[in-house]
C-alpha cells in the first residue's frame, strides 16, 4: 500500500479558550483534491497550517510523506510593490536553488513555463499596477514553482474574476500536486474537488467528510444529519424509560442495578451531547429577509439606449434594461468591465452619457456596496442597528429586542459594544445586511454581497433573494449564487458589447470558446473542460457534470420560456393595451426579452443534445 502523503490522526487544536476541533482525521494521498468549508472560525486556516507544519496540534500526530514537498498560498500574499511578475518568480527560483545570481533565472524555461500557464499579459510590469486577480494568480504560481507534491491553497478564489475562475480551474486539473483548498465558492468546490471536509460543531470530533463534489457532500451531510436526528429520536425513547425505571427507586446495592444506573448516566450524557450537535447542525446560518414593498407598478426601472465610457473606452452602449417586481438580474464580465458603472447608472446616482433611464415614482432602492461605505467604522453594532437609541431594532415588518436581533445573525452579546472597523470582512457583511433588512425596497441592488461571506450565510443569502418579490441587480463572483437566484444575466465584455443571456452557463461557454480560440491563436491553447469534478477530460465531446445537471433542467426552462411569451402575446393582444401606447412598449420590450431568452435556450439545449448524442455513440 502507497503511504498516504499527509496523515493526521486524532489531531485537536483550541484557540484560546475555544476548542475548534477535537479528535480530527485527515488522510490525503497522491493526486486527492481535498476541499475543506466551514463557518468563519471553525479553524479551517488552522488545520492547514498543521498540514504544512507550520503549527502543531494540541494531541493527535501529524504525519507526512519522507521528501514530500509542500508549499503554500496563503489568503492575502504580499510582494514587493515595486518588482515584476518574472522578477518575482525568478527570486523564487534562485532562493530554492541556493543561488544569490536571481538575475540568472530571469529567462529559466521554468519560469516561462510558469508565466505562459499565468497568461500573463506583460510580465514585466511593477506588481504595484496589478489588480489583485493578477496578484492571486503570481502567489498560485509562486507556490508551484518548487513542482510540489501537496499545494495548499487558503482561499485561492479570492479576488479573481470570471476568466480567472476558469483558469483556477482547469489548472488545478492539469497539476500532478496533491491540492487542499479552502473555499467557499461553491461552484468551484464541484468542478475541483473529489473529496469534502467540514469543519463545525454540528459534527462528532468537530468535523465531517464526504467523497466528491459539493453536491455530493450536500447529499451525504443531509442524510448523516437525519440520521443522527433519528438517532436522537431512539436514544429520547430509550431514556424516558431509564427514567421511568429510575424512578421506581431500585437497589442501588445490587450489582445489575449499580450497572443500569451508570448506563443512564452515560445515556444521558451522550443523549445531551448529541442533542446539542443537532441544534447546532441546524443554527449555523444568519438569519436574512429582504422586505419588498409589493407595490403593483410594472416598470420599476427602464433603461434605453443607454451608452458609457471611461476616458475613451466604451463600458456598453446602447443597452435596453428593464426591471420589474420578479425580474433578478445578474450582471457578469471580467473586472473592469464596467458593471459596477451599469449598476450606477442604473440606480440613477451616475449619468449615462447617452440614453434614458425612468424610475418609478417614489421608487424605494436599497443598496449593498462592496465597499460598505454605509457603515461608520467608529460605530458600534448597537448603534448600527439602533441608529435612533434604545434597544429595539426598528425592521420593515416590526420591531425586535437587539439581542436576538444580532442573534439571528452569529453576534453575541459581547459584540454589541464592538466598533463596526474591529469586525471581520464576513461580520462586517452581515452587519450590511442587516441593516437592509430595516427598510422595505422596491429595488435591491447588490454589488459584491458575498465577499467574505462562508457558506451557511451564502445558503442564507440565496434563499433570501429567491424569496424577494420585488426588483434585483446583482453583482457577484459566486457563480453558484448567480445560477440559483438570476432569472435574466447581462454579461459585459469590457469594449462596449453588452449581451442578454438565460444562465451563466451559457456565459461560461462563450468564455471557454473564447479562452480557447485565444490560446491556439497565440499557441498557448488551455485544456479542455473536465468531464468529471475532480479529473481532467479525454474526450472533449463528453459533457460534464454541471452539463448533464444543465440539459435535464432546460426542458422545464424552454415551457416556463415559451409559457411566458406565450402570456406576453395574449396581453398585448388585448384592446386595452392597444390603447395604452406606454403599456404596449414596456410589453414589447418583455417580449423581445423573453423570445431572445427562449432562442438562447433551445441554443443551449440543442448543443448539448448534440454532446450527449455523440457521448451515447
């Protein structure tokens, strides 16, 4: 048998007065791609710092293959701002080798290698001008350019846009390196996982592991969750009649009941841990619900022939948006695109340089910036949510005392008198939240509401926006969220084009064509879509797993599309919207939206019916 490259047995680790985890397993073996998730301070950096060892265990050993080379990326990577990505790698290269002369491996076929797989546009350029995609992707080839056995990845999603998602991706899938990663982009966790470990007090020891992709691991959490719940259930039935017998007062000296009582004790000791584990199991999410202001006017904002530039380069131009109570609507493209500048435009606080947009009357917009500027750093979490004093929170359906208010979403107590600029990126985020959660909106435009948030409040979240019944404009990385909650995706290509789409699918198709016609123009072509979650594809034709979840749900799609057009012609055939001629234009509008989305569908569908017919050949 191979010996496993990292072997942690047992291994438990507290952080002051808290212990994160207890008694923790991790066996990780040639070519495994282990994601670890979990709720902000579970101790998911932790464990991988035991990994690399750079931290040890409080018990438990960690164990790791004789030579085997680990390196690691760490969440926020820091350069010198003044030097190039080639100067950078090629003092990488000369501190592995013992070698003062770094200007020597300035040209090193190793570093090109790693400079061609980056893409990187100019190589020499001061990472100083970088944006912090372009610094993630040097940090991830930093790591692997000591060719490691074990890459260890904290967080490696973090400030990459779309395209450099898709690089991530199908280069964790060419890479012969053992990959540990935390996450908490999900997407990302199904296309390169094959095994998932979550950290969380909900779990026996602290954590819990699954084979495969997130959707898998979703499925066999839940059914460990009922089972333990059921498990609960038995052992509540066993102790009522422990009690009873108890109760009954028997002999403590006989030697059978001395046994039977300690049994009890035990039962009720494990029945109370285990109760405590399923409550918590089902807590661990904020607590989010967005208030729309079920007003009944159709058009809540319509923008036409709107156009924008930044100095001389066109953002988009001569764009139709209409948004009406129901419409979530997603807006995609590379970083600097210009889709927090649509997302201004839109909302009125900047001018198009060409164009209308119309608001309702008295429309009511509630916002989220990514840069939080809404909140006072100065403040504390009562004042932010009691602007006004006392200690209710004033919300769009009532009021609630401040302490289960900041309850429902993972504050204690303590945290009330916190200043807002000593929070976390993730507590700050909720914070934001929260505070939207106090007025009723026609409109919630959302730009970046994800970042630093784990992934019970991404669930949250999700099912938050699905629920709201009014208008959404949504800016986000987390393609999971954006394939759950949009129903309408407007993907920016950053000279001028803005083009009207059913699903991010499809936008990630178009990207991956385009990715890959680049790169054989240039010979530098990138690998094929994986055809699995974990492994990279043979046959090019096969479709992936997110594709065979694709094709079995655009069946329903294509009825709920044509259903809709079909409803769109019926009223615009009605005397009284003949009459009406702004009514009739807004339906028009509807209507060549709708007919684009069906005529993108059945696109969709008849691609991928293609691949799956050559697949059955």
């Amino acid at each position: 048998m191979v010996e496993p490259l990292i072997n942690l047995r047992a291994v438990s680790k507290t952080l002051g007065t808290q212990q994160l985890f207890s008694d923790v397993d991790v066996v990780l073996h040639d070519g495994a791609r282990l994601a670890i998730i979990g709720a902000n301070g579970s101790g998911k950096s932790t464990l991988l710092r035991l990994m690399s060892g750079s931290l040890q265990p409080d018990s438990g050993t960690c164990a790791v293959r004789s030579g085997a080379v680990i390196s690691s990326v760490e969440q926020d990577p820091h350069f010198h701002e003044e030097l190039s990505a080639r100067a950078i790698l090629a003092q990488a290269l000369a501190a592995m080798a013992g070698d003062p002369m770094v200007a020597s491996y300035t040209h090193d076929p190793r570093l090109e290698r790693l400079l061609s797989q980056l893409h990187w546009p100019n190589p020499d350029q001061p990472i100083a001008e970088c944006s912090g995609g372009w610094r993630k992707r040097l940090a991830i080839a930093q790591g692997l350019i000591n060719e490691p056995d074990i890459l260890l990845l904290d967080e490696p999603t973090n400030h990459l846009d779309f395209p450099g998602l898709l690089w991530l991706e199908e280069l964790l899938n060419e890479i012969p390196a053992a990959v540990v990663m935390i996450s908490h982009d999900r997407w990302f966790l199904q296309r390169c996982a094959s095994a998932v470990m979550e950290l969380g007090n909900a779990f026996p020891g602290g954590s819990f592991v699954a084979p495969g992709g997130y959707l898998d691991f979703l499925e066999h959490r839940e059914a460990f969750l009922r089972g333990e719940e059921q498990r609960q259930a038995s052992m509540d039935n066993s102790m009522r009649r422990e009690k009873a017998w108890l109760a009954k007062r028997p002999k403590a000296r006989a030697t059978k009941s001395v046994a039977r009582i300690r049994r009890a004790g035990d039962l009720q000791d494990d029945l109370s841990d285990l109760a405590k584990r399923n409550a918590n199991a089902r807590n661990t999410s904020p607590s989010i619900s967005f208030h729309s202001s079920t007003r009944k006017t159709h058009n809540l904002i319509v923008a036409e022939g709107i156009s924008k530039a930044y100095t001389t380069r066109p953002l988009f131009a001569n764009l139709d948006v209409s948004i009406t109570p129901g419409t979530r609507l997603g807006l995609v493209g590379s970083n600097g695109s210009g889709k927090s500048t649509l997302l201004k435009v839109l909302s009125a606080s900047l001018d198009a340089d060409s164009g209308t947009v119309q608001h309702a009357n008295d429309l009511r917009i509630v916002t989220f910036d990514q840069h939080r500027s809404r909140l006072n750093p100065q403040a504390t979490v009562h004042q932010t949510c009691c602007p006004a004093g006392g200690d209710q929170v004033v919300l769009a359906e009532g009021s609630m005392h401040i302490n289960a208010f900041a309850q429902r979403f993972r504050f204690s107590r303590l945290q009330l008198q916190q200043q807002v600029g000593s929070l976390s990126g993730g507590e700050q985020a909720r914070l934001l939240i929260a505070t939207l959660m106090q007025q009723a909106a026609d409109v919630l435009i959302l730009d970046e509401p994800t970042n630093d948030l784990d992934i019970p409040a991404l669930e949250e979240l999700e099912r938050s926006l699905i629920a709201f019944q009014g208008g959404l404009i949504l800016i986000t990385h987390d393609r999971y969220l954006l394939e759950s909650v949009c129903n309408h995706l407007i993907a920016l290509d950053g000279t001028g084009g803005a083009h009207h789409l059913a699903s991010y699918h499809q936008w990630e198709e178009q990207q991956r064509r385009l990715q890959h016609t680049q790169g054989s123009d240039t010979e530098e072509g990138t690998t094929a879509s994986t055809t699995n979650d974990a492994q990279p594809s043979t046959v090019t034709s096969a479709l992936s797993y997110a594709e065979h979840k694709e094709l079995r749900s655009l069946s329903g799609r294509i009825d709920k599309a044509e259903a809709q057009l079909a409803r769109l012609d019926a009223e615009m055939a009605s005397e009284a919207i003949q009459r009406d001629a702004e009514r009739l234009m807004s339906l028009d509008q509807q209507r060549q939206e709708a007919s684009l989305s069906l005529d993108q569908l059945m696109e969709r569908w008849l691609e991928l019916e293609e691949k799956r017919s050559a697949e059955e050949a």
